[in-house]
C-alpha cells in the first residue's frame, strides 16, 4: 500500500509518501518561517494562502522522486486537526480533490496523533506502551499510549504550550521566530550562574504543565534590567540558557512522574520542542536512573512533517472514505477522542 501524505496544519506544508514494504519512498517540506518571521509568529491568513500555493508542487516533487503516479497509490492522508482552521481547510481541500481526481479514498488524520506514531517510522522497537511527551507549538501534553487510537492524557499545559513559550521569550528578547532553536543557541552562551528561574507546578502532584508565568518571569527579568542597562547580548544568552534550563527541569520532573503513576519504561518524546538538544540531554539523564528507555522520532521528523501523515494514514487506512463524501475540519480536538484504527 502506498500512502500520500499532507501535513498543513500550521506553518510548515510537509509531503510525503509512505509505503508500507519499503517504508518513506519521499518527504519533502516548504518551511513559511521567512513569511512569518516578518510579525514575530504566524498569521492564520498568510499560512492559508502559502499552503494552497505549495501543496501541488510538492505533490509533483514526491511522485516525481518516487518514480509513481498518482493512480498507483492507495489512499491520500491530510491533517484533519488540530491547528489553524484555514490552513487545515487548505491542505484538506486539495487531499481530497487529488484523491477525487485519481479515484482513491481519502482519510483526515490527527495531528499529534502523527506527531506520536512517528517515532515507530524509526525505531520498530518503541513497542506500545509508552509514555508519549508531545511538545510542539500548539501542545504540551504527557499520553498514556496503549496502543494505535488507545489514549489517555495524563497531563496537559493549562496555559501556553512549551513552545509557545519559547517563541514568546525569543520575540521579548527580539531575536527570531521561532524561538525555539534561537533560544538554543543564545543559550549555549549563557552564564548558568546569573538567572534563577522558577520550574513552574512542580511543587504540587500531577503531570500538568503551565508555561505562561515562565514567560512573564523572563520579561520581568528583562525589564529590570533595561531599567539601568542596555540589553547586551551576555544578558539575552543568561536569560535564554535560564528560561531554557526551567523548561528543561520542569519537563524531566513531570516526565519521570508519568513514567512512575503509569509504571511503563518507555518514554516517547515528539513535537518540534523534541529537536533541543538540552532537553533531549535532561531526558537522557532522568530515564537512565530509572532504568526506562527513550525514543525520538527521527530529527527532521521530530517538527511538522508529511511523513508521519502518511504513516498514521497507513495505520487507519481502514477508515478511509470514498473521496466525494465532503469533508470537515477540526480545529480543536482532543486525542482522546480517537478509537483504535477499524480493520
Ligand atoms: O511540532 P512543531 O514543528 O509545530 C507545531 O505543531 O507547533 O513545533 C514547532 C515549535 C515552535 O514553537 C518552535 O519554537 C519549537 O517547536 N522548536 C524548538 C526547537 N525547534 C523547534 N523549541 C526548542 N528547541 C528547539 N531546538
Ligand atoms: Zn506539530
């Protein structure tokens, strides 16, 4: 069976095509940050139209480098949510209008559904079950992963996801969207002595997050300090490496506590915040004195993708349907209302 795949969720248009004997056969992706980058973070609108413009194309690129056509394939796979409504209505607009066109099924998938399954495109043996850490722009969420569709949120962000607020923190220091990989980097610099930041809920039980007062930490440091100074750039490096460093604690201590309550010793860390290095070293750290594994997805598999896509397509391609039904979108949506895939 071979899989088209179509990720438009948010800023990054991903394409990708999976086949279930020989695996990815291609992925490719057009990143809209230079669009972005201009306003600090995305806008809904501008997303939208850049998607409509660069799903045909990389449709083309796929088959192309594939060597298939689009009558060959079995079903087309698009994000059917969550994320920004219009950019999901684009990339499910043109999904279902090729698999009209070539006569095959189509099938909307779960966005962190994809972003979770994606790690088993790598590594075979993150065998369920597993904790999963989703940690992306929009989500910051600790699952209980029994199986394919057999999910319970142990613990979820009650305001800004993980990297949400890295964006943010980046923007108030004014360096570039997204954030998250330039606060990486300034952090590198930073002196680990100077910025005490607080590692926010850890004080009470449970696996939820809260990112939002982190945020206004790092702009109450900031602005104290351009009240007598100028922002040099040691001090974005000490806030960054200080921000950063409260992320990281705070994510391993909720991390290691799902791994207790569920008692599993596989620990699964997806979204685009999965791609720091401090973190993926905090994570190493903690699993190795509790005797658990870790899994990732593969690196350019860990952001926003058409691969992963295509393979939760694959997982569910029992539940496609006939491509001249219509279609939805959905915006918000929770993991927990998926079912294990029909067969
Ligand atoms: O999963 P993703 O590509 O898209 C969403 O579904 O949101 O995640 C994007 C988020 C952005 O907030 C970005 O700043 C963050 O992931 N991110 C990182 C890193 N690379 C991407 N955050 C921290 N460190 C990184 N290296
Ligand atoms: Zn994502």
């Amino acid at each position: 069976m071979i899989v088209l795949g179509i990720e438009t969720s948010c800023d990054d248009t991903g394409v990708a095509l999976y086949c279930s004997k020989r695996g990815l056969l291609a992925h490719t992706l057009f990143s809209q940050v230079d669009t972005h980058q201009l306003y600090g973070g995305v806008v809904p609108e501008l997303a939208a139209r850049d998607h409509t413009r660069k799903v045909i194309p990389l449709v083309d690129t796929v088959l192309c480098e594939a060597g298939v056509t689009g009558e060959q394939l079995d079903l087309v796979a698009y994000t059917r949510g969550p994320g920004l409504a219009g950019a999901l209505l684009a990339g499910a607009a043109v999904a279902r209008s090729l698999a009209y066109g070539w006569g095959l099924p189509a099938l909307g998938i779960h966005h962190m559904e994809g972003h979770l399954l994606a790690v088993l495109l790598d590594d075979k043996e993150a065998s369920f079950p597993f904790v999963a850490l989703l940690v992306s722009g929009g989500h910051t969420q600790l699952v209980d992963v029994r199986g394919v569709g057999d999910y319970r949120i142990l613990g979820k962000t009650l305001d800004d996801a993980v990297g949400e607020a890295f964006d943010k923190t980046a923007k108030m220091l004014g360096l570039e969207y997204p954030g998250g990989p330039v606060i990486e980097r300034w952090a590198r610099q930073g002196d680990s002595s100077r910025f005490k930041f607080p590692r926010p809920m850890t004080d009470r039980p449970g696996c939820d997050f809260s990112f939002s007062g982190l945020k206004t930490f790092a702009l109450n440091t900031v602005q104290a300090w351009r009240q007598e100074h100028e922002l040099d750039d040691q001090t974005i490096a000490d806030v960054a490496y200080a921000f950063q460093h409260a992320v990281v604690e705070t994510l391993v201590i909720k991390c290691r506590r799902a791994l207790e309550a569920t008692g599993y010793k596989r620990l699964v860390v997806a979204g685009g915040v999965g791609a720091n290095s401090a973190l993926r070293a905090g994570l190493g750290e903690m699993v190795g004195t509790c005797g658990a594994e870790l899994f990732y997805p593969p690196m350019e598999l860990c952001t926003d993708n058409g691969a992963m896509i295509a393979y939760a397509g694959f997982l569910r391609a029992g539940e496609a349907s006939a491509a001249e039904e219509g279609f939805d979108v959905q915006p918000r949506w929770s993991m927990e209302e998926l079912a294990p895939p029909v067969v």
